[in-house]
C-alpha cells in the first residue's frame, strides 16, 4: 500500500516558519551572555538569571497555552503568538535599561511558549498519522537545523557589527517565517466542552511521569546552550565555538532521518533508552575537556566538535520519540495539553540549567557544571527504564 503524503505545502509551509522562528532564537542565543556583560556588566550569576526569565515566562504560559489550542482553533493564536515573537526582537534595541530588557525577555518567553505549542501541535494535526514519527522527525529537524545555523551566525556577527543589528537580523528571519506561517491551511476542529475545574485542562496527567525523566534530561541542555561558548573560552580552547552548535545539528539532522521512522515501527522506549547512552558520555567528556586542554590543546580541540556530535545524535533519536509518546498517551482531544506537557518539562529543566549553571560556575567552575549534568543524565536514564516505560506501555492509546 502506498504511503500516504507527507510533504504537503502546508507542511512545507509550517517547516520554514518553524526553521526561521529558531534562527532567530538560536541566532542570539549564544550572544546574549555577552551582550549583559559588555553592555550592562552583568555577572554570571545575574546572566544566568536574567537569561532564566525567558525560560520561566514560556514555562508559565504553556499549560494554558496548551488548553486554549485545545478547546478553540488553533491558527488564529498560532499566529497572533508568532506575531509577538517576531516585534520583540525590534523591542530589544528600545531596551536600554537592565529593567527594560528583562520586561522584554519575559514577553518573549511568553509568546515563544504558545507560538511552540502551537506549531508542534498544527503540524501534528495537518501530517498524517501513520508517518507521525516521521513527520515530527523532519519538523524536529528545521529546529535543528537552525542550530547549525543560528548560532554560528551569531557568534560571527558578534564584534563585527552592533547588538542593535544583531537584533534587526533575527527580526528579519522571524518576519519572513511569520509570513510562511500565514500561509499554513490546517483543519477546522469542534470547540470541546471541558469540566471547569480539572488538572487535565492544562496538564497530560498521564505524562507526569515521563516528564520528571525529560526535566532531569534537560538540564544539562540548557547549561551547554547558553554557556558552551563562555566555557571554551574560559578554559582556553582556541576553537571557533560557532561549530559547536553546528556539529551537535549536524549529529540531531542525521539520526532524525531514521529515528522517526523506528517510532513509526513502534519502538518508542527502545530508541529513547538508546539515546541516554550517548548523552551521558558526551557530558563526562566536555566536563573532562578543562583537564585535557591543559596536557593536550589540539587533542581537546577534536573533542569540542567530537561531543556535539554524539550530543546531537543522542538527543536527535530521543527528541520524535518523546514527543511521539506524549502523543500516544493523550486522547485527540487532548493533543495540545500532551504537546504543552512535553514542552513544559523541558522548559522547567531548560531554566533550571540555566540559572544553576551560572551558580555553580560562579561558586565552583564550568566544567563542575557538564560534570554534574553528566550524572543527572544517570538519574533520568534510570528512572525512565525502571517507571517511564512500563507505565507508557499501560497506558498508551495508540
């Protein structure tokens, strides 16, 4: 039997919105550390919590982000989030005050969270079910592939242009995927009736316990995201850190052209277990790079862009199937709540790397900082085979 189509335009349509609302995210994303320390003397400490407000604020508003995909239709706030997303990178070049910039990152977290809800959601909706996997797969991969990108050009334009230029290049990206996104045709779907007090409104209760394994996951995300680069630096690896970020796309672009197909078989947990085994070897590795640049500069060298790689290949197999999961737990009717679930723990664990990433490099180093995210990795392996998976396979719907 003929598979059915997947690259429909709509779903092409709502690849590039996604690819270009990430250049925009990950194109600052490296530079914002310098930008509070040149511009406002920020120190660690303060960056990593100025930086932590976007987090929080997208954390806050997707579970109700997630409820109202759920109980209206879906394009009108998709659009309105995006919209939103899009201004405040002109918003920051008004923000010449620490205070200002703050009121700006909290808006930004709030229209990134529902403007991601509602993306992951719309393009489950318009792809087919039987190349779901598939499909959040290649979705997954814009994001990675603004990864490679996004970063690489900022770091690039850092100190070769203005901060207010910067910015001006990640509104442009956000405006051309703002138009793309208007162009998305997805199905109309029936307001539902929900009870007016129930926790399910805004949370996939059932997904509770697959998000304390992602949350434990994500905190050594967030730290290398945000802080990779002032590490390299600090401990005197002469690389471009740009790469970084490519090399763990290059690693997530490659396993997702067949992870999702293994979801698609059925083999969920099994390909989330897998990826563990690589995740934590790369963090032990970077922590153990502050040790290997001291006897060996160019052996440290090959391994900054060697564990990127296994980090991308790792986290690019798990990413479809943890989504796909969320997915297989919840009711049709309840597909934005699983989606506001799985992107929620990550956020909650993405802030929690961020702010205590720049707590403990200020009280003890960097490298503590992949060391102790190495072992967290452990934890949340561990617990997602011993409970996760027995508990997914109980209570899946699909």
């Amino acid at each position: 039997m003929a598979k059915e189509k997947l690259f429909t335009k709509s779903y092409c349509c709502i690849l590039g919105a996604n690819f270009l609302l990430y250049v925009g995210f990950w194109l600052l994303l490296p530079v914002l550390p310098f930008y509070l320390k040149e511009e406002f003397s920020c120190t660690e400490l303060i960056i990593g919590t100025v930086l932590c407000c976007y987090t929080i604020s997208s954390l806050c508003i997707r579970p109700f982000s997630g409820y109202l995909l759920d109980a209206f239709q879906r394009k009108p706030l998709y659009i309105f989030a995006y919209f939103i997303f899009c201004s405040i990178f002109a918003g920051y070049i008004a923000a010449g005050t620490i205070t200002l910039f703050i009121i700006c990152r909290v808006v930004h977290g709030l229209a990134f969270g529902t403007v991601t809800v509602g993306g992951n959601t719309i393009v489950v909706d318009i792809m087919p079910s039987s190349r779901r996997g598939e499909g959040l797969g290649y979705y997954g991969l814009t994001n990675n592939t603004a990864m490679s990108i996004g970063p690489m050009i900022g770091l690039f334009l850092h100190g070769r242009i203005s901060y207010d230029q910067i910015f001006l290049v990640a509104f442009s990206c956000t405006l051309a995927g703002f138009i793309l996104a208007n162009m998305v045709k997805c199905p109309k779907k029936p307001q539902i009736k929900r009870p007016p007090i129930s926790l399910d409104r805004f949370i996939l209760v059932k997904g509770i316990p697959a998000s304390i394994a992602l949350l434990l996951l994500s905190i050594p995300y967030g730290a290398t995201t945000n802080y990779v680069a002032v590490y390299a630096k600090e401990i005197g690896i002469p690389v471009e850190t740009g790469f970084f970020f490519t090399c763990m796309a290059i690693g997530m672009g490659v396993s997702r052209m067949f992870s999702g197909k293994w979801v698609d078989k059925g083999y969920v947990c099994k390909v989330i277990s897998q990826g563990f085994y690589l995740i934590i070897t790369a963090f032990a590795l970077l922590s153990s790079c502050a040790l290997l640049v001291k006897w060996n500069t160019d052996a440290c060298s090959a391994l900054f862009f060697i564990i990127p790689l296994m980090l991308g290949v790792g986290f690019g197999i798990m990413f479809p199937a943890y989504n796909t999961l969320y997915v297989n737990l919840a009711p049709n009717n309840q597909r934005a709540t699983a989606t506001s679930t799985y992107l929620t723990a990550w956020d909650v664990g993405s802030g929690i790397g961020i702010f205590t990433g720049g707590l403990i490099a200020e009280l003890l180093s960097f490298d503590k900082v992949y060391l102790f995210g190495a072992i967290l990795c452990v934890i949340s392996m561990i617990y997602f085979n011993a409970r996760v998976a027995p508990h997914y396979e109980a209570n899946k719907v699909r």
